[in-house]
C-alpha cells in the first residue's frame, strides 16, 4: 500500500516524541523518589481489582496514588478511590494505549503530596502500549487464567517489554482447566527468565508475594 | 502535540483507502453470495473456542471456511482447522487490527470452493479494530463473563459499529458473580437495541439460538 511509508516516519516520529516525555519524566520521578509501576493487559483481565488490593495493602506503609487510562468512563477511577489513595482517570477517547505526554500532563496541577509508589493502569490492550515508554520503573502485565496459555505467544511484544508477568484470577483455575505449567513455558518462550506471580485478587492468595517483590523492587533503585 | 493533525490526516487517507477496498470485498461477497461475519473482541474472550463449536455445527448443512487474524502464532487456525472446514492464518506483526487490504490478499490463491459463510476473526483487541470495514455483512462482539459488566461502557465505539453482542463463558458467570441484568443495561446503554445472545462455547447452552439467529440472517441478504 503506498500509505506505508509515511506511516512508518510519522510513527517513528511520535515515538521518538514520546521517549523524550518518557525520559524527562522517569528523571523527574527519580529525583522525587517515587517508584512508578505501569500495568498493562487485555481488557477485563482484572487490572482493576489487582490495583485496588495492591493499593489498600500498601497505603499502610507507603504514600501512594494511581492514574488510570481508559477509552471512556470514570468507573475505574470511582472504584480505586475506594481504596482511600489519591486517584486520577486519564481519558484516552479513541486512543489505544497512553502516551508519555498524556501521563505527564496528568500530573500537573495534581496536588497528590509526596509519593513513594505511583501506579499507573494502561487502557486494556495487549498491542498498542507496547510501543510507549511512560518513564516507568516496572512494567507490569497482567494476565489471567481465562485468557488462555499461549497468550504470550500471540503477543510477544507486549510480553518481552514487561519486567514481570503477574497471572490472575486464580481462584478460577480449576473452573477453566488452566494449565499452569502451559503458561509459565510460554511466558519463558518469549522472555526466558522472567519472574511470574501467581494470584487471586479475589481471595488474596499470592499478594503476599506480589508486595514483598514490589518492595524489594523499589529498595533496589 | 505538533504531530496530531499530521496523525489524522494520514489516518484518514488509511481508512479512505480501507473502505474502498472493503466496499470491492462486498460486492464480491454478495455476487459469490458468502454471507460474511468478522468477529472482534478482547484477546482470551473465546472467539476461537466459540468459532470451532460455529464452525462444526455449520459444516453439516453449510459451506463453511474461516480467517484468522493474529499478530503471532498459527496456534488459532491449528485448532480451527479440526473442525474440518478449511481455515486459513493472516498474521499482522505488530498491527492491531485487520483491514480490508490483509482480507483481499488472504483470500487470493485460496482454493476454498464455493462458500455460504466466511468467517472472519479479528486481532484480540477492543479499540483498533473498530475503525475498520473488512466488507463483512455481520460484525460480531464477544465479550465474557469474566470482563465485568461495563466493558460496553469503556470501549463505546467498537460495541457501536457491532451488530450482534455474544456473552460468552456462561458456564463461568455464577463463578465471577456475573450480572446479566447490569451487562445489558451497559450494552443497551450504548446501543440501544442491540440484539444479545448469552452462551456457553463449552456446555453449548445457547449455541441454537445463535445459529437460527445466523442462518436467519444468511436468508434475508
């Protein structure tokens, strides 16, 4: 199609764009001292409800807050804010993925204090966020056992720019038969080596886990 | 951002270019009177799962074949293609969605015979494919039980475009707490009107009345 290279440029120059806003901001955060953690995953693989108890376990001991992306609605913001952290909803409109520009100016002008963890929810998407940097610390993907085992597979991309890949929904994988085993050989198919968390956030069995590598994760920097 | 309009105005000469090359795709469907369906959704929501059980039950009475779309892998069209009909992969690589141009291309130099459905499933993924005609005469959203009942509401445009919604995994819904009654609302909510079948690829609970919706839809072209 003759459309394709002029694609390609324009593309490559948003992106080159978007890693100078991502590179300014991950200084910024460094300097503030605030560990930032993207998710990514499909839509409805339980972002939301991993965040939410991620929040309220670490608001005991940490100052943190979160930004969510979404096409439309302000439900997922409506819904962390329960858990007691400052929240802010980031509306992409037709917008697959968030952009580094749009994370920043979501920042200014919110008066959230001093951070010490700063979560931020992509838009439900397993392609489009892969090519955006958002000057985070930790990527995260999030996938859950009524995806399917050879998720990784078919989104290679999205899997090999994430640092760890949490499984979710547990408490269904019997109901689902999840091959557990499956999954984890896939996710080492695309990124040999890469750490893998196990949970329910339903029942909260493997937050344990979760928060104690977040820590240790932040201690490091 | 300086680049927007640069954006849009590639964007929009893309999509020209798709209509145009789905309108052909149309008219070719019509006159070799293949009754076209594309089916979107998030990846994990059982569009495969629910296609095979499509695909084995029509094959009895119809001639069948199926597209399948995906950034990696032929894992989908391998499994496909024990249902027997013929089954054919179209990989993206990085794209989020299928145009009409990959339909066109993927359906030269494949000898399927004469056809009464083609099938079309799209690239897991809830924004980009919105935006693009395939020439198919029914566009198909599958959303499951395991995504919660607002989707409809986070992602308004692709449930737009859509003409039939399918609840799928059913037989999970009492496991996830699922309510019906709020995930119609949702959908009516941005569409009203909009035609809604629950099923269950697994137990088969509700694939009767999605293939008379179907053959019914086949007949009035």
């Amino acid at each position: 199609m003759k459309h394709t290279t002029r694609m390609v440029e324009v593309r490559t120059k948003v992106l080159k764009e978007n890693d100078v806003a991502a590179r300014a901001m991950r200084e910024r955060f460094r300097r503030d001292g605030v560990f930032v953690v993207s998710i990514v995953s499909s839509p409805g693989s339980g972002k939301t409800a991993f965040l939410e108890r991620t929040l309220v376990t670490l608001r005991e001991r940490y100052r943190t807050a979160a930004l969510v992306g979404d096409l439309a609605t302000e439900n997922d913001a409506q819904r962390l804010a329960r858990s007691g952290v400052p929240v802010k909803q980031i509306l992409t409109g037709t917008v697959c993925h968030l952009e580094a520009d749009m994370v920043s100016r979501a920042l200014e002008n919110w008066d959230h204090g001093p951070l010490d963890f700063l979560f931020i929810e992509n838009v439900g998407n397993l392609v489009c966020p892969a090519s955006y940097d958002l000057g985070e610390d930790l990527r995260l993907l999030l996938f859950s056992v009524t995806e399917g085992e050879d998720k990784p597979l078919k989104y290679p991309t999205i899997f090999n720019t994430a640092d760890i890949a949490i499984i979710s929904k547990m408490d269904l994988a019997e109901a689902v038969e999840f091959d557990l085993q499956a999954a984890r050989q896939s996710i080492q198919a695309v990124r040999p080596g890469m750490e893998i968390i196990e949970l329910s956030s339903k029942s909260g069995k493997g937050m344990d886990r979760w928060i104690e590598y977040l820590i240790a994760r932040r201690n490091e920097v």
